[in-house]
C-alpha cells in the first residue's frame, strides 16, 4: 500500500495485495473441497529446493501462559453481537503504576465495550485482592465467611461477562439446538456406553434449564444472572467429563447416528456452547495467580482504536496490471518444477479482471490495527505519558477473539523477523483466507517494505504449492469459481 508520507513512486512490482485477494483466495476457497487446508501441503510440489520451508516458517509458539491465554479470553468476551464482531486486545504496563488495554474491533468501538472492559478490570482485581488475603475458595480450613467472600467474587466476575455477552450465548445454544434435541431423541432407540449416555442426559438436562433463561427476557437483576451462572458451571464440568476421552465420544456419537443417518457436530456443538465459561475460566485464572496481583493492582486505562479503512483504488491505478500478472505467474512457475508449467493466460486475466471489483476500502483487521499502533508509538516515540497514552512497548502477545487469519500470520511473521524490538506474537492461526485484506501503514519504511516481499514471496510459494497439486492431481484447471469480495 502506499506509504502516505513518501513522495517517491510506489513500488508496485512486490505488492502481495492483488496475489492475496484474488488467486490465494480463490484457491483456497477450492483447495478446501479439494485437499484440506490451505496452505497446501508439499505432496505433489516438486519444487526448488530453496523454497522448502517458504520465506516466513513457523516461529509461533506451542503453548502460550496465563497472561497470553487470559487476553485472549479478554477479546473474546468483550465481543457482543451474535456473530461477526471480532476483537483483539493488547497490554501495556508502565513504570509509573499504569495498566492500558489497547482494544480493536472491526468497527468503531461502541461505549458499552469500554464500560465493560473497565468493570471487568475492578471485579477481577477484587478478586486477586480477595485471593492474595484469604487463598483460593478450596483452601483447606479456609473459615466459610471467607470462601463466601470468595464464591461471590468468582459468581460476580461471571455475571459480568455474561450479561454483556448474552447475545454471543444465546446464539451459541440455540443455532443447533433443535438439532441437539432430535439427537438425544434419536439417542433413545440406540444402544452403547452407559457412562456416555448418562453424561450426556445430565449435560442435556442442564442445557434445556439454560435454554429457557435464555429464552426468557432476562433483567438485570442478581437471581436471572446467578441461576445462568450456575447452570454454566455444571454445564462446563459435564463438558469436561465426556472430553475426558473425546476421541471415544466421537467414535460412539458416529456409531449411534449410524442408524438414522444422521451427523450432528456434537463436540463442536458442546465446545461453542461452553466457550463464554471457558474465557471465564482463563480470566479468573489469571487473577487467582500470585504474580499477577501487582498488574490488577495497578490503574487501568483503556484505548480504544479507531477502525481504520485503507483504499484500495489509489494503489490499484499505480499499478500495471499486465507486468504484475506476467511476474506473478513467472514466480510461480520459477517455484513450480518444470514440466508442471503451462499456458496461465487465465490466470493472467484474472488478475486484470479483479481491479474493476477490488474498488472498495479494505478494514485493516482488529490484531493489524494495534500493530500498527504499537509500531508507532515505539518508533516515533511522540505522545504523551499519561492516562491511556504510553510509549512503553507492550506485552509481548496480542489477543484476538478468533484465531489471526493467513495473512495476519504471515503478517506477524515477516515483521518479528525484521522488528526484533516489537517480536509480538498471537494464537496459532487458522490459516483461512479472510479478505478484503489490507496491509497496515508501518512507520519503517524499510520494514514496510520487507514485510510486503516477504508476503508477496511467501503468497507466491504457497499459490505454486496449489498449482502443483492441481495439475499433479489430474485437476488441470487450476481455479473453478468467481471471487467474490
């Protein structure tokens, strides 16, 4: 994308925008049906050997700590809307005692996630206040006026998250609970493990109780907000004890529905409807750690971060689209052995064809969003300290509420290997391909640039992968359907 303050003219020649929206994608929407996932896998590629592992391998760690785990939980729950709205939340920890929650959605932040994220901070520092003095609620010989202090605490923290995400529950249970139900009736004419089916009668029984809370008006008052808490609670441990051995579940959940020729999801169907409880479960696991006391004590400040569209127009008018088309597809087949190249002069007018549809503004993505803010502040080190403004870098992990998507990934990868003072990092992504996708502004030009390469590079090699499985897979048209944007 264009820098915005450099007057010099764009080089267009290692743009991964146009490679991005239209091939990858379209051959991702594809390889999905046709292979799996996407980045495809090495089977049938038959590459340069310098290409092995692609320009940005992995580097995103297996597990991730308490901290790590409760951001992510953060972003989730701060998410309202049934479907759609998606968050990601960084943490900044000042000398002078300050705690900022820099927040991204993809849309402008709407006052009550502000409210919420700031009476969320209080009853969980509560909590942590509450912990460090007496321990946690199982501690042996605790006095019962104390684990009553506590238990309230924990059930405050939960009513508090749910109340502001009853919307993003209510369409957890009830998107498939019809289905649910003809499951468990199609159940009784079946046979198999006693231990399973009684698990699951018990898990089913507290979900028809939850259903009609959450069918019902619910106020704002203490009873509506507490009877849900605590049928989520037995709800999460029944989850837990048929997740104890989810391979066996899956296996006897597929033969009893063999019969009827059904296939209902129902561990997925179990795991969404828990996933609210589960960020509970993180957040409160975070503030029942000793070592983070000291971060919940401090005064918190949130920064709300403006959704940001880029246009797309000005780059695509700088841009030859028959020169980048012949690169694009010469880079592919530079990749590609040999005797899998081919006429590609569709591919080539797909590229042309898709300026006349990529004329819109592009949303930069939530974890994009506050990439960017960080690598400014840090950079040009120039706002002030105080309140929510900080130079400070941040916690080294941004959280999201969904898994970062294939170029976020790759996005984050080519800037830790170039901004070694800002190495963030997130969840393992999902590797889909969400677009329209748009680069954030970076404040470098040099690591702008090298960012661009490194995913122009990197969206070349895997598009290769595809066109090598394709051709080698009998399936010589490599891209069988229109981009939609």
């Amino acid at each position: 994308m264009a820098t915005g303050t450099s007057k010099r003219p764009y080089d267009w020649t290692p743009d991964p925008h146009i490679l991005l929206n239209v091939l990858v994608k379209s051959a991702s929407d594809n390889i999905r049906s046709d292979f799996g996932t996407w980045p495809p896998n090495e089977k049938y590629f038959s590459h340069h050997p310098g290409y092995l592992s692609g320009t940005l391998p992995p580097d995103e760690p297996s597990e991730i700590g308490t901290t790590a785990k409760a951001l992510d939980a953060l972003a989730a729950v701060c998410t309202f809307k049934s479907s759609g709205q998606t968050t990601a939340v960084s943490l900044t920890l000042t000398s002078d005692e300050r705690a900022i929650i820099v927040i991204a959605q993809n849309e402008d932040i709407d006052e009550r996630v502000i409210r919420f994220v700031t009476d969320l901070w209080t009853s969980l520092s509560k909590l942590s206040s509450l912990i460090a003095q007496y321990g946690h609620a199982d501690s042996p010989g605790l006095e019962p006026a104390k684990r009553s202090s506590l238990d309230s605490q924990y059930r405050a923290v939960k009513a508090l998250v749910y109340r502001h995400g009853l919307c993003r529950v209510q369409h957890a249970f009830f998107k498939r609970w019809c289905d649910f139900k003809a499951f468990i009736q199609d159940l009784e004419h079946t046979s198999g493990d006693r231990d399973l089916r009684s698990h699951l009668k018990l898990a089913y029984n507290i979900m028809s109780s939850i259903v009609n809370v959450l069918g019902s008006p619910i106020s704002e008052s203490t009873s509506d907000l507490t009877l849900l808490v605590e049928d989520m609670d037995k709800l999460q441990q029944k989850c837990l004890e048929l997740f104890k051995d989810e391979e066996k579940l899956n296996r006897w959940v597929n033969e009893c529905q063999k019969p009827v020729g059904k296939v209902f999801p129902l561990s997925k169907y179990l795991k969404m409807c828990i996933e609210v409880q589960k960020d509970c479960s993180a957040l409160i696991a975070f503030a029942s750690t000793k070592r983070h006391h000291h971060i919940l004590c401090k005064t918190m400040y949130v920064k709300a971060i403006t959704s940001e569209k880029l246009d797309l127009a000005p780059f695509l008018d700088s841009v030859n689209l028959d020169k980048y088309a012949d690169m694009a597809i010469e880079m592919a087949e530079k990749i590609m052995s040999p005797f899998l190249t081919r006429n590609w002069d569709d591919e080539k007018q797909r590229i042309k064809d898709y300026a006349s549809v990529m004329r819109e503004s592009a949303l930069l993505h939530p974890e994009c969003a506050i990439l960017a803010y960080h690598d400014r502040t840090l950079l040009l080190q120039d706002g002030d300290e105080h309140g929510a403004e900080s130079n400070a870098p941040p916690f080294i992990y941004i959280g999201t509420s969904k898994a970062p998507c294939y170029a976020c990934c790759l996005l984050f990868r080519a800037y830790r290997k170039r901004q070694l003072g800002l190495p963030l990092l997130t969840q393992v992504s999902s590797m889909k391909v969400r677009t329209p996708w748009v680069m954030p502004l970076l404040s470098d030009e040099k690591i702008a640039a090298s960012a661009r390469e490194a995913l122009y590079m990197q969206f070349c090699i895997d598009y290769a992968k595809y066109l090598s499985n394709r051709i080698s897979t009998g399936r010589a048209e490599p891209i069988s359907r229109k981009t939609k944007i």
